[in-house]
C-alpha cells in the first residue's frame, strides 16, 4: 500500500488533478475530501490537500530475451 497526499494553493486545483488521477485508475485510487491545512504555524498562508492510499498489485515486467 501507498499513501498520496496531493497539496495545491487552491481546493479546486487539489480536487482537479485527484479528478484527473482518479479517472485513469478508478478502481484503485480514491482520494479524500479536500481540506484545509490546520498547522496554526502557517496561519493565512494555508494549503489545500488530499490524501489517497493506491491498492493494487504489480505485475513485474517481462523480461527482455533479446539481450
């Protein structure tokens, strides 16, 4: 398993590319609801973000016989 975490500017940028993410791998990709960062260290300078967590299994790849 691996964890994504998308951070954008903008909840509508973050949302756009988990959108885009999410359409070529549909049913291995869910990404959560966009939220606002909440580390009081960066007050007025919040980012926006998205985790999403990949389940898949990975097939190795053939290898090349004609080396």
């Amino acid at each position: 398993m691996v964890q994504l975490r998308l951070e954008g500017d903008s909840a509508d940028e973050v949302q756009a590319i988990a959108d885009t993410i999410e359409s070529f791998f549909p049913q291995h990709i869910s990404f959560s609801h966009v939220r606002t960062g909440t580390n009081p260290r960066y007050t007025g300078q919040q980012k926006f973000f998205s985790y999403a967590r990949i389940e898949m299994t990975i097939l190795p790849l053939p290898s090349d016989s004609s080396e």
